[in-house]
C-alpha cells in the first residue's frame, strides 16, 4: 500500500513540473514577440495592396438620331375563306392556286338551274301587281273601291316586289365572287362538286398593301407615333419602306409587349406573307457615345454597362442601353456626357475600387473599335 501511494505521489509531481514549464516558456514568448493593435491590423492591408493599373480614354457624347431596330414579319392584310352562299353544281372554277383576281371576279360558277325563270316569273308577278294596283286607284278616284281593297293591292305589288329581289339575288350567288382583289391561295371545290350553303370555294389573300407586324417593350411604345416612316429588309433580301399605321393599346400579358403595324405598299405583289422582317424607326435625337462592344461588362444585378473613371480615381459603374448597332461601334445612352471609360482592365476591377489610370498620349478615341 505504501508502495502505491509513494508511486502516485512521483506520478503526481511530474505533471506539475510539466504544466509549470508550458506557462514559463508561453511567458518568455510574449516577451519576445511584441503586441500588434487592432487599428495596425486594420491598416496593414491597406499599405500592403497595390493598386491596379487601368487604361482608360475621355469620351465625350454626341448627338445621335436615335434608332429602333424592330423584328417581326410580314402578314396579309386580310385573308378570306370565300363561300357558297346557295346550292348548286360547280359548273365552272375559272380562279387557279396563285392567280391574281381583282374585285368582282368569279371565282366559282354554280348551276343556274331554274333560277333565271324564277326571276321571269317573279317580273310577270310584279308587273301584274303593279297594273292591280294601279287600276285600283283609278276606281278608288271614282269611288267604286274601298280602302281595304286599295291596301290589299298596294300589298301586293310590294310582296311582288321583294320576291323579283329574292330570286335575282338567287340568281346572282350562282356567281362565287372575289370580294376584294388579291391572289387566290388555296381552292376547295372542283367543276362537278356539289357546294351547300357556307362551302369554301377558295381563300383569297389581300397581299397590296403589306403588314409587317411586330412587338415592341412598354419602354419604347410611348416614343412612337403613328406615321413614322420605317425602312428595313426581309429575310429574303427585299428592301422594304413602310408607315407606322398603328400602335396597340392592350399589351399581351404573358411578354408585357405592344403589337404594332408598319403599312408597306406592295402593288407587284413581291412581298411574301411570313417573311422574317428586320426594320429600324427613329424615335428622335438624344445624346450618346460610340464605344467597343469589348467594354461591356456586367454589374452584380447582370446588368449590361461598362466601367468609367470617377473623381480621386475610383472606378464607377454606369448601366447604359444600345441605341444603334454599327459596324464602326455601338452607340450607347446612360453615360455623363464627358466620362472617362476604362478601356483595358475593366474585368479587373470593382466598383469603388481606387486605380491607376494611364491614358492615350494622342487624343486618339480608344473607345471605338481597332
């Protein structure tokens, strides 16, 4: 037992020696190694960073005609199923698929039948009603007819009347006709159908004047105005040159966009409908600077803008909006109208970042395309 006792007694005093040099030696080292602040910790960054080195150009605004670039496509006028109005048998379909028919023309003719002595015996009908009626007047002035007798005749010749109508107007929609002038794009019925009432005899398409019909953003809609002229080209490579005929009220609520409708004259008949359409409008003058497409850049929000120079040589995001397209640089809005643009290094950067800008030697406009 006192074996055991004396064992844990050494056991006992060797942790106490150790834990008493870990706290000796943790002294000596707080001694030698001196105490740093938090405002130094705070500092110490800011004078160890180097700035970044930018390349950047002045750019100044110009005025600029503001262009709306539109896509959309050509579309009919209008388009007719033209139809049978009575019965009958296709005697005769004058109107082939792709021929132009102007108003009026026939497209199908139906079986006359016994429709025209209809019309004659509807004529015997009236012209006999007429002499009833006027020969009761002459009675009525001797006073040998009553009013009843008179009423009953003037009845008469006005049923005679509307029936000769009735089968003139029979006779007439034998006739299947072109409603208005166009070019016939499709026929239902041949020379031996049997059209019933409402049968499509063929559909006729109204090509002159042209629609394009496009969709524009609420943001551009209220610069437009009815009767703004309009160029552009098919995908086809025809040159187009239109009115701005009307501007929609009501936008559609699955794209938040307004339809619109550019009149374009088409009396040849070399528009197709359908065609892709690429057009520009102006919408007016307004301030704006020509740059590189490579100074795009975007912010945290995925916004497209490009990065400028502000005072004491801090970087600056400017969010700006492509008004025209070219082949010498993109004309944008959005910008001071003097403002430095970073032109090499924008990737590089953030916004609030304090850099070294280098500029040009020459006043040469860096900001353009090489």
């Amino acid at each position: 037992m006192r074996k055991n006792l004396i064992i844990a007694s050494l056991i006992s005093a060797g942790l106490f020696l150790w834990l008493m040099s870990g706290l000796i030696f943790n002294n000596s080292a707080s001694e030698a190694v001196p105490a740093i602040s938090e405002q130094q910790l705070r500092a110490k960054p800011e004078t160890d960073k180097k700035r970044a080195t930018v390349r950047a150009a002045v750019s100044q605004a110009e005025k600029r005609a503001r262009i709306l670039v539109l896509r959309g496509k050509t579309d009919s006028k209008r388009s007719v199923d033209v139809k049978a109005e009575i019965a009958g048998s296709v005697i005769n379909r004058p109107a082939e698929r792709g021929s132009r028919v102007e108003s009026g023309d026939v497209l199908c003719q139906l079986a006359i039948d016994d429709r025209d002595a209809a019309v004659a015996e509807a004529d015997a009908a009236l012209k006999d009603a007429q002499i009833s009626y006027q020969g009761s007047l002459k009675l009525q002035q001797r006073g040998l007819q009553s009013e009843t007798a008179i009423a009953k005749a003037k009845a008469n010749l006005e049923s005679a009347k509307v029936q000769l109508r009735r089968q003139q107007l029979n006779l007439a929609r034998t006739r299947v006709v072109a409603p208005f002038g166009g070019v016939v794009e499709n026929v239902q019925m041949n020379v031996g159908d049997y059209a019933t009432p409402g049968a499509v005899c063929a559909t006729l398409i109204d090509l002159d004047p042209m629609l394009v019909r496009a969709d524009v953003t609420e943001a551009e809609v209220d610069n437009m105005e009815v009767g703004t002229r309009v160029v552009g080209a098919t995908s086809s490579g025809a040159q187009i040159v239109g009115t701005l005929t009307f501007i929609g009220k009501q936008s559609d609520p699955m794209t938040r966009t307004y339809p619109i409708e550019i009149t374009v004259e088409n009396s040849d008949y070399s528009l197709r409908s359908g065609l892709t359409t690429t057009a520009k409008m102006q919408l007016g003058e307004v301030y704006a600077h020509k740059i590189s497409p490579a100074l795009f850049t975007l912010n945290d929000a995925g916004e497209l803008g490009v990065r400028t120079i502000a005072e004491n040589n801090v970087v600056n995001f400017f969010k700006v909006e492509i008004i025209e397209d070219t082949n010498e640089g993109v004309w944008v809005t959005g910008l001071p109208d003097t403002v430095k643009l970073i032109t090499v290094g924008q990737e590089y950067v953030l916004t609030g970042e304090t850099v070294d800008p280098v500029y040009p030697a020459s006043s040469s406009d860096e900001t353009s395309p090489e």
